[in-house]
C-alpha cells in the first residue's frame, strides 16, 4: 500500500485509531492477557481503508500483546501509509529512540475509572509522567485511553507534560450526564489549549442508547473548542461489541455530525497530517 494521494494532490482520508491481531501462527498473544480477540489481519484492514476511501491508517499496540511489537513494526514496515502507536513502560526493551523513522508517532497509557479497567499489558499514567522527557526526545506524543470520571483529576499534569496528548474515545463521555458534565467540560477545556487532541470514536460512549443521534451534540461541542485538534477513529475490529457495528456508518456519521464539509476535512484530512506525519 502506497502513500495515497486525491487527485488535487492532498493526501486522502485517516483512520487514526485500528488494531491488528494475528496470523496467530505467527504472530502469537501473549500468555498473560486480559482477552482473546478473533484475528484481524493486515489484509482485512487495508481491505477496510479501500472501501472507505480512505488512504491512510494508524495502528495502536494492543494489550494483548503484551511487549511484543514484532506484528505492528511488521505492518508499518510493510505499508507506508500506516503509522503506529506503541505501548512502553519504564525499563522496556523497546527503544524510543529510531521508532519515529520506523513510522511510530506515538505511546499508549491507560487511566481509566473503576477496578480493573486497565488492561494487562497497559501503560499507566504514572508510566507516562515517567517517559514523557523520553517521548519528547523521541519525537512521539502520548495517547491517553481515559474516560470523563478520571479525566479532571490529571488535566493539570497533562498540561505540564513536554508532549503533545492525545486522547482516545472522545474521552469516554457518559451520554446520560450530558454535554454540561464537569468532565466532559474538562475535555473541552483541554481542547481549547491546542495542546490536546481527541479521536472522535462515539460508538463505544453510546452502546447502552436506543439511538446513536444522542452522540451529536458531543461531538459538536468538541467542534466549537478546537476543530483544529480532532481526528476520526473506527476502532476497528471493535473488540468485545456485538453486533459489531459497520465502520462505513460510524465515518458518514462523524461526516454528518461535523455540520460541513470543511469541518469534516479538517477531521478526516488535513488535522491527522499535521498529528501523524
């Protein structure tokens, strides 16, 4: 898969947020794991981006493989079009340094509300105040996997880091708190300082709504605080959610919910060069 341009010469679409899993014959999980997900191949992926018209993907770590990196450094190898987000802890023998030439811009940490919700095989936020001198000095942001529980806690620390943030899932808004909850505000709050982004990914915030409508004026209010700081995920293979939803609905819905097509090129387009390239 070759770096893919539109005919005006601009690249054409991102998905900034996928996972791959497997061939398992040789690219086996790792023994201590917090689930076992079906395989999702490169092939398949790629195969996604192609019927979405989309150009380019960026794969995160998953937890499930533990430290081994060796399936998405393979990818990136493989596809220039892809970037990738890795998953380190202090004392890793994954090196930081080189990792930006092999298509890495980025590291995963997870901080997230309730008992037991960070996964084996996660980073940690303190993992993160740690490395975060080390990210810097290697060119990389970091990606936060948190929710709006957790969030106002670390906005502060956040803000102090030498990294750009980048944060997963629309911050893991609660739908039935609204759009006036203090850390849903929080999220907005940190938009506005253009030193945070956040991957607009709804579906998972709304799996327990009769309909995903309600997710709009989340992702509107994210608009008005910084258009410039947003980029679109699928989320795909869309772990642990059945029926699993269509990835081709959830980017016409995140095209709708953009109220135009400047404001969707900015999420589709234009902002996941300026984040990933």
């Amino acid at each position: 898969m070759s770096e893919p341009e539109n005919a005006d010469g601009v690249d054409a679409g991102w998905d900034c947020h996928a996972h791959l899993f497997g061939p398992y014959d040789r690219f086996p999980l790792a023994p201590e794991r917090s689930y076992t997900p079906p395989e999702a191949v490169e092939s398949a992926y790629l195969a996604l981006l192609e019927r979405l018209g989309l150009g380019h993907g960026v794969l995160v770590h998953p937890s499930a493989y533990g430290k081994d990196h060796s399936l998405l450094l393979h990818a990136l190898a493989a596809q220039p079009a892809l970037r990738g987000v890795v998953v380190v802890q202090p004392g890793d023998p994954l090196a930081l340094g080189g990792l930006r030439e092999r298509g890495v811009r980025g590291a995963r940490f997870s901080h997230r509300s309730g008992p037991g919700t960070n996964f084996a095989g996660s980073a940690s936020f303190d993992d993160l105040c740690v490395l975060a001198p080390a990210l810097a000095d290697a060119g990389l942001h970091a990606e936060l996997w948190t929710d709006c529980k957790a969030l106002p806690a670390i906005a502060a620390q956040l803000l102090k880091l030498p990294v750009p943030i980048v944060i997963d899932h629309m911050g893991g808004f609660d739908v039935n708190a609204g759009v006036d909850d203090a850390g849903f505000r929080t999220v907005l709050d940190l938009l506005a300082t253009g030193k945070v982004w956040v991957k607009l990914c709804a579906y998972r915030n709304l799996l327990g709504s009769s309909a995903w409508e309600v997710g709009r004026p989340f992702q509107q209010r994210m608009i008005e605080a910084n258009p410039e700081r947003l980029v679109w995920g699928s989320d795909w293979p869309h772990l642990r959610v059945t029926p699993e939803p269509d990835a081709a609905q959830l980017l016409a819905m995140c095209r709708d919910w953009s109220g135009s097509d400047a404001i969707a090129d900015k999420v589709l387009r234009i902002n996941p060069v300026n984040l990933y390239r």
